[in-house]
C-alpha cells in the first residue's frame, strides 16, 4: 500500500551518511593542518577550505566557524588523552605510579604527533580558553574520578580531590607548552619533573597534615 510517503533506499541512505561522514572528515584533517602551521589566530576560514576538495559552501553545512570547528579538534585530542591517562592511572598501584600515569600519557601523546605539536605550540591561548567548555571537561572529569577511585583504594593519600586534580591538568598543560617548544621534545624528562615536583609537594602536605611522630606514607 502505497501512503504517499516517499521513502529512500537503505543503499542511498547509507551512501549519504558516509559521504557526509568523509566530508566532515576532510574538513577536520584540513583544519588541523591549517592550525598546526598557521596558528589558530592566523587562521581562516578559507584557509581550511583551501585545504580540502570540496566547495566552500559545504564548510557551513558541518561548521558555522572557525570556532566550531577548533572545538571539535580540540575534543579529538581530549579523548584520545582520555584514554591513553586513563590507562596509566587506573592500573596504577602507588602514588608515584598514579601521578606518573597521568603525565606520562598526555606528554607523550602530543609527543608522538609532530602535527599536534605544532598545533599545541601555535595555539595555546586559544586552547586555554576551552579549559572549562564542554569539550575538555569530560577529561577532567575523569580524572576526578580516578582520584577519587584510587584515594578510596588507597593509593592516593586523602587530600582535596579539586585541587589535586587542578593540579594536574595545570602543570601538564603548562609544562607541554614548555615541552613542544624545544628540540628535540623529551616528554620522558618532562614526565620525571613534572612527577617528582607533583608527588614532592603531595608528600609535604601529607607530613604536614599528619599527627606529629606519625610515619610518612611512602
């Protein structure tokens, strides 16, 4: 019976989603690069567009800016840290090895990434003011939790969960600035001082908040 309705085949169907699938692709690959060389302050919208095969109105259909579309590079790169944090953290069984998890997984993400590298190098501003948007919050989150996790495990003393996690995320992102601008880029040693400094200052806390004569926690 027909009703009137006018429906596609599953084949089309499926053709358009990939082929809208691939073009937001292209676009977020051009976009990278673009923010990689230019910075994301140079950068313009045509640039990116110069970057792909596709028509200029077709950046509109996915992106309404430049913006938009650094937003949602930025979130590539924060679930990819996610995970790779996220395995070094929750495996881990003492306080240096949680901390240096946490460290060890973002350096050496951006390390590995020469294009993420530039990225990083040429727009840390503009990352910054994303630090409290949607995008980067779920890594925040989890890392609020893993704290939370490993102090109820034991492996982390019980301090201030938002503090020790702000801790974190801030001298990681600022350490990597540090880190992405010198050659060669060395996110092992940028891992041991950022834990050393990190674990020092947790372990002076520690015997600060404990009853005098108490033993230190190792």
């Amino acid at each position: 019976m027909n009703d009137g309705t006018t429906t596609m085949p599953d084949a089309f169907i499926s053709k358009r989603e990939r082929n809208k699938a691939s073009n937001r692709e292209s676009i977020l690959r051009a976009a990278r690069a673009v923010f990689a060389e230019m910075g994301y302050g140079a950068a313009s919208v045509r640039d990116i567009i110069r970057r792909t095969d596709l028509a200029s109105g077709t950046f509109y259909n996915y992106f309404p800016d430049k913006h938009s579309i650094f937003r949602a590079i930025i979130e590539e790169i924060a679930n990819g840290i996610r995970l790779q944090q996220g395995l070094g953290r929750r495996n881990a069984t003492s306080l240096e090895g949680f901390i240096e998890g946490s460290f060890r997984g973002y350096f050496n993400y951006i390390a590995q990434d020469p294009e993420l590298v530039a990225l990083t190098r040429r727009s840390a501003g503009a990352i910054r003011t994303l630090f409290d948007e949607p995008e980067i919050m779920p890594l925040f989150r989890d890392l609020l939790g893993d704290i939370s996790d490993a102090m109820g495990r034991g492996v982390l003393p019980k301090l201030d969960v938002d503090l020790v996690a702000s801790a974190i995320v801030g001298m990681a992102f600022e350490m990597a600035i540090v880190m992405v601008a010198r050659d060669p880029i060395d996110p092992e040693t940028t891992t041991k001082f950022a834990t050393a400094l990190l674990i020092g200052g947790l372990q002076g806390l520690i015997a600060a908040n404990s009853p005098k004569g108490g033993s230190k926690p190792g």
